[in-house]
C-alpha cells in the first residue's frame, strides 16, 4: 500500500511525501527513525491505482542487462564523486530511459527518502535487481565501499552481456540455416517433387519406393499443413512450460551439459560464471555461505546450482570449499584445485578472479569451436535431406531409361 505523509523534521519545518508499506505501522516505525514529527497519514488510493493499472504495462515490459550496467556505471560514478545517494537517482531518474527502471529508479528514491537501506529499496524489485546484486549492494553499504562494489557490479554486468551476446550471435547462424533449409525443402516437396512426379505416374509407370515415400510425406504436408503448425507452436509452448517446473529443468540443463558439441559451452559459460560471480562477492565482503546461496539462484544452469546447494551444505559442517566443490563431479579437477590452492593461502577472490578471466577466454574458444563444428555438420545434414529428395525425384526417369534400355 502506498501511504502519504505530512509531518515536522526537528527544525519544526513542513516535510510531505508517501512511503509504500505493508501497513499503517511501518510507515511510522519509518518516520519515527528519521526523528520527524508525525502529523499526518493517510493512505493513497490514487497511487495504489495508478500502481495496478500499470502492472499490465509492466508485464510486457523489461530492462536488458545493457541499461541496468550502465545505470549501475553512472550511479557508481555519482557516490564516487561524492554526492548524496538520494540525490544521485533523482538525477538517475531523469536520465534513465528504460520505463520500467525509470519507475524503479523513482520509487527506490521515494523509500530512500523514507529512511530504507538501498539493498532493500532494491531488493523490492527483484524482476530488476537479481539476489547478487542486492547482495553485493548490501556489503557494499555495511562495508562503506558502495561506489567500489558498484563498479565491480557494472564490470560482471557489461561481462555478462558480451557472453550473452555471443550467445546469441552463435546461436542466429545455425537457427537461420536450419529455418531456410526447412523453407526450401517443404517447399520442393510440396510444389516442384509432385508437379514433376506425377506426369509419370498418369503415364501408368510404377514409382520407385524411395519416390512414394518423399511423395508421401508431400502429401501429408499438404493435406495437414496447417494442423502440423498448431501442433509444433503446441510443442513449442508446452517445452518451454515443462522447461518452468523444477523437474523439467533440471532434465534440460543436464541434456544441455551432455550434448557432444554444445555442452563443452554450455559447461564453459556455467563455470565462467560461477568463478566470476563467486569472486566479486567474496572481495565484496559477501559471507561464503551467503555468496554461495546468490550463486544457486544467478548461475544459470540447474545441474550445477544444485551442486552449489550441496557443497553449501557441507561447507555450513565445516568443511573446506574445495572438498564438497569437487564431490560433486560438476567442475573440472582444475577449478576445485585452484579453489585448494586459494583457500590456503588466504586469496581465495583473487584465484577465483584469475580463473573467471581464463574461462571467459575458454567462453569464446568454446562458442568458436561450437560453431565450426557445426557448419559442416548443418551443410552435410541439409545436402543429405536436399540430395534425397532430388534422387527420388530423378528416379522415375532412371527407371524408364533402363526398361527402354
């Protein structure tokens, strides 16, 4: 609920505002702690409605992990250079341009001013603000080193992107080859195979086998074309629901690892992440049960979350970290001894930093191999399926040179 409020700082000077809380009682509790004189609360139904109806905006909306790193960048140059944090995302808010964060950036300024902590102004918009990063804006503030976590927060973020974007540029290539491949070969099968086939079969002449069968499935795309684009958008739909559900993501995140040529990647970028991610909060100051517990929920990959949970757990008994890490059998021996050598003597963020830059080369050296592993795989496949339907298509006229012949 969104309440507004009307009191007197210890000046004896007019402070008005709203705060949004669960209840009348904490907004008190909250202008109490900030030694102002209450004289006023009322509960805003104007902005709690204004809040509903933009939920349905809301739902459509997003922030890409490029406006958040560089809305994290400018902020940590702000407290850096000195100014107030309330003040820095007013500023913020007005240059922001993203409409979901421009709002968030707003109401985190709103509670600010209402006497919250900044991790958890942020932690009440966690389609924005993952658990690391409030986790990390946590130690940052209890360490009185805000602007350095900050930066470092912008560095795994701006990391983050360029991974994702050469996911996403080695997975357009093959995805474009395979859509033009599927293009081309419905449309031989369904336009150039029969006009060409059946002027032989009206001649009486028997088709080969390896004709009927490609003129079989012709005719079945034909005759069902549209029912085979409802049930593969079915298809579609419903991995991506199975893929929602803790069972089926765990199927799929063990299928992604195991996969001969995506998984080495698949396994690279885990890692990279885990690495990267685990050594930023450990420099941040972030507990190692704590740091550990973020990890599970940012690290991407369902198999080795729950490999994190279990090495948590052990270490929680008072185990190494190391130890637990490689009981797991998920990391390579190289990890879980670097982890070793760091634990002993005392740099364990360094050693995890270290490794997270050797494994975001091993990233690109992953994706690069990925993708020439699979072009001539995709050219073979689609040369085959292309060259199999041409024969059956030629074989007629072979038959009949052969009984004239």
């Amino acid at each position: 609920m969104i309440f507004s409020y009307r009191a007197l700082d210890t000046a004896g000077a007019v402070v008005k505002g709203t705060l949004e809380a669960d209840n009348r009682n904490l907004v008190i509790e909250s202008l109490l702690r900030q030694n102002y004189t209450i004289v006023e609360i009322k509960e805003d139904r104007n902005r709690e409605a204004a809040k509903k109806s933009s939920l349905n905006i809301t739902l459509f909306e997003s922030v890409k992990i490029n406006d958040l790193s560089l809305f994290t960048r400018q902020l940590s140059t702000m407290v850096g250079a000195g100014l107030p944090i309330v003040r820095s995302f007013q500023i913020l808010e007005e240059q922001t341009k993203n409409p979901m964060l421009r709002r968030a950036v707003g109401d985190i300024s709103t509670n600010l001013e209402g006497g919250l902590a900044l991790n958890e102004c942020m932690a009440r918009h966690p389609k924005i603000f993952s658990p690391m990063y409030v986790s990390m804006v946590k130690a940052g503030e209890t360490g009185g080193a805000l602007d350095t976590i900050l930066a470092r927060l912008a560095d795994t973020l701006e990391r983050d992107r360029e991974i994702n974007s050469k996911v996403k540029s080695a997975s357009i290539y093959p995805i474009m080859i395979l859509c033009v491949a599927l293009l081309v070969v419905i449309f031989i099968l369904t336009f150039v195979m029969p006009t060409f086939v059946e002027s032989f079969s009206s001649s009486g002449t028997e088709l080969p086998t390896f004709t009927q069968f490609f003129m079989g499935i012709s005719y079945f795309i034909k005759d069902n074309g549209l029912w085979l684009i409802i049930v593969i958008i079915l298809l579609v739909i419903g991995l991506k629901w199975v893929g929602t559900k803790p069972g089926g993501r765990l199927f799929f995140d063990r299928l992604y690892l195991n996969l001969p040529i995506i998984g080495k990647a698949v396994n690279r970028i885990a890692v990279s992440r885990f690495t990267r991610i685990l050594g930023t909060l450990i420099k941040s100051g972030v507990p190692i049960l704590e740091a550990l517990e973020v990890l599970r929920g940012v690290v991407g990959n369902r198999v080795i979350s729950d490999a994190i949970g279990e090495a948590r757990d052990s270490i929680r008994e008072g185990q190494s970290i190391a130890a637990p890490i490689a009981a797991t059998g998920v990391f390579e021996p190289m990890v879980t001894q670097m982890i070793a050598v760091g634990e002993e003597t005392g740099a364990l963020d360094d050693m995890l930093e270290r490794m997270s830059a050797f494994y975001d080369n091993e990233v690109t050296f992953a994706i690069d191999a990925m993708l020439k592993s699979m072009e001539p795989a995709m050219i073979i496949f689609v040369a085959a399926i292309i060259g199999s339907i041409i024969v059956a298509t030629y074989l007629p006229v072979f038959n009949i040179i052969s009984t004239i012949s």
